[in-house]
C-alpha cells in the first residue's frame, strides 16, 4: 500500500477582507489597552487561519500593508517624494511585536518597493531612485526583524531586476503573483526558492537548467503538480504554498490537505 507523505507548507501572506463595522468594533473592545487599527486588524486576520490550519511556515501581511508603509515614510506629499525618503518605524515595530505574539518566528509579507505606490519628484535618477526605495524597504524590515519577525516576502505582480539585484538575500523571498518567462529568469539570477502555479512549472524546470533552484514551492497545488515536482526535486526541496485573496477562513485548512504526495 501506497504510504502518504505530508508537504510541508509555506504561506505567502492574505488579503483580508474589510469587516463590517460591527465586527470590528467588537474586536477593538477586544483588544482595548493595546494600539489597534485597521491595519493591526488585518494583519491578525491574515495570520490566525494560518496558524489554526497548522501551516508550517506561517506569514503575516499582504499587499494591504502598502498604507502603513506609505504613512511610515517620510519625505512624502501624497504619494509623491518631495525629500529624502526615511522611515519612521515605531508603528511599523508595534505591528511586528503583534505577529509574533500571535506566533513566534512568523514573516511578513509586504508590497515589493515599486507596488508601494509612490512616484519619485526629487531624485530624477532611475538608479538613486531604485537605491532609495531598496533603503526604504530595508529600513522597513530591520525594524520588523528587530522585533522577532522571521524575515519578509516581497509581494509583486512582476519582478523588478533592480530590486532583487538589492534586496535579495536568506530572510527576503520574492513572491510575483503572476510571473511570466522573463520574471522568473531574473529571479532565478538571484534567489535560489521560487513559488509559483502548476501552469509555470515546466518554465521553471526549463530555467533550472540555467540556475540553481534549491526550493520549489509550488502555490495551490493538485497531486498532478506534485507529482510534477518530485520527478524533477527530492522531496525535502518541495513544499506546498499560498497566498490567500478570498475565503481564508478555510482556505489554509484546504492547503494542508492537498499538500500530500503517495511514497
């Protein structure tokens, strides 16, 4: 008989949705005493199902936390950057301290540098623009790590090569939603873990005849795309991942149970 092997399982941060006015005022009495927004809100709904689902490497955050990162920034009108660009990270660090109350060790997932939705009217250089954003972001998740966050996934619809090329390294996980030939050439250049859908498997096999690939996450898989996997990679260089946009009250639970394989 055909023994079952769990995958474990990577989760690349949510999308929670807005509550209702009721349910988050029910929440903030909840947590009186402490600093709790909007923002505080989302991020604890985007972790918790993970962490009742059992997903082995949790991660906070999304794409929604760009307006916290915004109102971190200084040397901004709007979203325009009228100065240098700094960043004021107490916020930021309180956020951080609320993830790892809820698990210890979880990452963070935020808006790569250009999804934060800034436009630059003081630098007028592609590379010092870059390298300020780059800076900015790293200011971002060392105030984050200083408070017990694991490390960060960068969120993006499609790979910045200037971007990677500066902030790539063990504890940043570059994440695009819906990466295509190129963007997954530029990533493989620099980061040796990819995530990506079942439809894009057989262009990162093409690829890692190029580059290394030591970690395969393979998001929302079937046992097809399993299969697929583990004919090319060892099983401890596979896992099954997520990123959450809808229903995640029961999206990470579903996760777990297609994250299997027969040995």
């Amino acid at each position: 008989m055909a023994k079952i092997v769990l995958l474990p399982t990577r989760a690349f941060g949510a999308e929670p949705g807005v509550p209702d006015v009721a349910a988050l005022a029910a929440w903030v009495t909840e947590h009186r005493g402490i600093a709790a927004d909007l923002h505080t809100y989302k991020l604890e709904q985007s972790l918790a199902p993970q962490v009742a689902a059992g997903i082995s490497r949790p991660c906070a955050g999304g794409l929604f936390y760009r307006d916290r990162i915004r109102a971190s920034l200084c040397g901004l009108s709007d979203t325009l950057v009228t100065d240098e660009i700094s960043v004021e990270t107490a916020q930021l660090q309180d956020d951080a301290g609320q993830i790892v109350a809820q698990k210890k060790g979880a990452w963070c997932a935020i808006p790569a540098p250009h999804e934060i939705g800034i436009t630059d009217g003081y630098y007028h250089d592609d590379d010092e623009w870059n390298d300020a954003l780059a800076g900015a972001c790293r200011m971002v998740m060392r105030a984050m790590r200083d408070r017990g966050v694991g490390g960060h996934v960068l969120i993006c619809e499609k790979i910045n090569e200037a971007e990677i090329s500066l902030l790539s390294r063990e504890n940043v996980f570059f994440f695009p939603t819906v990466p295509d030939k190129e963007s997954l050439r530029i990533l493989m250049e620099q980061q040796r873990r990819v995530a990506t859908g079942k439809k894009m498997l057989d262009t990162v096999f093409d690829l890692a005849n190029e580059y290394d690939l030591h970690q395969l996450i393979v998001m929302d898989p079937d046992e097809e795309a399993i299969r697929l996997a583990l004919s090319h990679l060892d099983p401890d260089q596979v896992m099954a991942g997520g990123y959450c946009t809808d229903a995640c009250d029961t999206y990470w639970g579903k996760l777990v149970e297609k994250a299997v394989y027969r040995k």
